[in-house]
C-alpha cells in the first residue's frame, strides 16, 4: 500500500506513535522541514529530544540510514545528526518508515552571520570544507547541499549538516538539488555526483550570504556570478577562490580550503595597525619602563611569597595526619 505526502506531512502537534519493531514511543513537537524524500519532525523521545523524519518510501529511508551509519565511520569531526532509531509507524492506512535523528539546536547560516558579523563566513567555509574532503575521501558528495541544511552549533560555533537526503554516491546522478546551488542550472556542468559539485553549492551558500533574495539567473552564468561577487566587498576578498569553485577548478576540497586560508590571511595583512604610522612611533620613556620593571619585580616577589607560605601550610597539614 503506497503512502501519501499528506500523511508524512501534515502530523499534527502531539501526535503520538509507537515504533513498530522497538516500541519506542515519540511525540510531535512541530514541523522542522519537509523535502522530496519526506517530513522532519521536532519529537520527544525516551532519549530527549530528536528530529524524526517520515518517509514517504522505505527504500529512500534506508538510503538515507545507510548514510547516517557510514558518516558514524569516517574519522574525524562528526558529518551528519548521530542516528538514534530506524522503524516504522503503523497506521490504518499504511507502515509509514521513519527514522530518529540527533537534534541540532541552533541557529542558522545567516542569522548567526547577521549577528556577529562578515568575518565569521571565511570560518565557517574552512569547516565545511574539512567536513566535504572527508566526505568525498568517503565516497559521497552531500548533492542538495544549501543554507537551509546547515545549522551553526556550540560554542565553540561549529557548522553541522541537518539533512543527508540529498546524498549520493561518487558518479552518480545527484539525486535531489536546489536550483540556486546547482551548477546544471547555472550552465557551469552537470549533475554527475563528484568533489566539484559540492564545491559549486559552497560558493553559492557564500553568495548567498550578501543577497539573500535569491536572484535569477539571466543566461550569462559566469559572468552574472562574477558580477554580483565584485559588487559586494565581503565576496570580494574571496573573489578568486569563488570563481575556481563556481567554473569546477577545484579538484577536491582541500585546495580550495587551502585558497580560502590564504584569503583570509591576507586579508589580516592587509589592514594597517590602528596608529602604528612611522610619525605616531615614539622612544619609550626611561622612567616608565624603570616602574614597569619595578612593578613586575614586585608582582615577583609577592607571588613567590605566597607561595611560599602555602607549601608551608601544606607540609603543617600533612604533619597533622601523620
């Protein structure tokens, strides 16, 4: 018996279901997002909170499974939501597959980007290229790769995947993808499954960041991207890296990790000290640096006194249990 969208998407808020096989019981919270393969649901669980996502086919389900369990595998940072319980929900109308997921709870790409600032973009496009080099070593390319599947958690602020359902084995066809970030509809390459495509979305998610009201493209590809990258000054100091990225220069995603750490520091490099100009340098004050020497060696003495005092409170209190 097929299932239908409206079942998977539409659960209302304390709905309860019981796993078929483990019997765990969850109950929807509220809706987290929905995409081709099925619904993500806010639940409680015996373990706390999870993201539920129902499917709409037991075969993309375990698709998805099989991701979450080979990313638990790959050394390093973890890639995708921990995997907390695969089962299937029995309802009148039909088993409905669904699988349990650890929740990541906190905010997203641009209101965290929005709140503290421009710099914060170079960071995490370091972090998500670390996590894709390990993902493609593995065998995968994340294919939908975009904003709305990514969440900053912490502290320390750390990007996390929330959605593998856009995953897909090296050479394959990308099995979903989301227009803006997709190199086939820009007419800059297809959509065969390797390294460069992934590569693509991050430029776009990094464009993305200065206009975030989605342009359309208007059949000059390269040079449209190239244009909206130059007029905006916080994509202009990674104006080479993202024109590598967006016409597939990129290999793998080391090097264009390597290139984003060059931009990063020369852009550092480039901005001159607050007033440290030739005129402004003076000769250090001979009596200053007399009493900043004198305030040391007091600083000196006063610390190796009182530690002097407490080894002696030490060896008094190991005398007393003698």
């Amino acid at each position: 018996m097929s299932i239908k969208k409206s079942q998977v998407c539409n659960l209302p808020p304390e709905t309860k279901l019981i796993g078929k096989w483990h019997k765990r019981p969850y109950k929807i919270i509220k809706e987290l997002g929905n995409g081709a393969t099925g619904t993500v649901y806010l639940a409680h669980s015996p373990e706390g909170l999870v993201a539920l996502k129902m499917g709409l086919n037991s075969m993309a389900i375990t698709s998805e499974v099989n991701v979450l369990k080979h990313f638990s595998k790959v050394q390093g940072q973890v890639l995708g939501p921990s995997l907390i319980d695969v089962d299937d929900w029995i309802t009148p109308e039909g088993n409905i597959p669904f699988y349990a997921m650890e929740y990541l709870k906190g905010q997203d790409l641009f209101t965290f980007i929005r709140g503290k600032g421009s710099e914060w973009i170079g960071i995490f496009m370091v972090q998500l290229l670390g996590d894709l080099d390990r993902l493609h070593q593995a065998g995968w390319v994340f294919g939908d790769l975009k904003p709305d599947n990514l969440m900053i958690v912490g502290p320390p602020p750390r990007v996390r995947w929330l959605d593998v359902g856009g995953t897909t084995l090296l050479g394959r066809s990308i099995k979903e993808y989301t227009e803006f970030y997709d190199r086939g509809y820009w007419g800059l390459g297809t959509r065969v499954a390797e390294p460069s495509y992934d590569l693509f979305a991050v430029a776009m998610i990094i464009i993305n960041t200065c206009y975030q009201n989605r342009f359309e493209k208007n059949g000059e590809g390269i040079k449209q991207l190239k244009e909206k990258i130059q007029k905006q000054p916080v994509l202009k100091q990674y104006e080479a890296v993202l024109l590598n990225a967006l016409q597939g220069k990129y290999q793998n995603a080391q090097l264009m990790k390597k290139d984003v750490i060059n931009s990063i520091n020369r852009s550092k490099h480039s901005i001159p000290p607050a007033n440290k100009t030739q005129a402004s340098i003076k000769k250090p004050n001979k009596k200053l640096v007399h009493k900043k020497k004198e305030k040391s060696s007091g600083i000196l003495e006063t610390f190796l006194f009182a530690s002097f005092l407490l080894l002696a409170y030490i060896l008094y209190l190991f005398g007393q249990m003698m």
